[in-house]
C-alpha cells in the first residue's frame, strides 16, 4: 500500500476501467497497427491498455506503462491478424 497516497491504486484500478468500459462500447475508436493491436491511453496515469478484436470478441492483451519496458507484452501474441 502507497502511504503518500493511500487511495491511488484504486484511482489507478477505476481509471482502467474507465478505458476498458470506452473500447468495449466503441471498439474502432482506435486504429488499428500493424501488429493488429488498438491501444488507448488511460487520462491520468501514464499507462496504455493494448487490445484487439477477433472474432467479435475484445481482447486485452497488456495495461502497460508508457515507458517502463512498453512492448514487453508483444510475445504474448500468437497469431497474425488481417
């Protein structure tokens, strides 16, 4: 638990969801890269959630920080997309 600021896991946990609710009512919001992933900043933390669709179905592939090893996630993708 951070005691400087006791409540920012949760601010951090509530703004996720915040983006997680946005791509799953709007999930072309994003474009799409090269890989096939959407990615969308979260607004007051530093950190991006990747996700695509396949198969009408969204799925989030990493919650990761803008700097800190960004593309740690990428091997977590097994397959092409179109």
């Amino acid at each position: 638990m951070n005691k400087t600021y006791p409540k920012l896991g949760l601010a951090f946990k509530k703004e996720v969801h915040k983006v997680i609710d946005l791509i799953t009512r709007f999930p072309d919001l994003c474009s799409k890269r090269q890989d096939g992933t959407q990615r969308i900043s979260t607004h007051r933390f530093p950190y991006q959630v990747i996700f695509f669709l396949f198969q009408d179905t969204l799925w989030i592939v990493s919650v990761a920080h803008h700097k800190r090893f960004p593309e740690y996630w990428k091997n977590r993708l097994k397959f092409e997309q179109d």
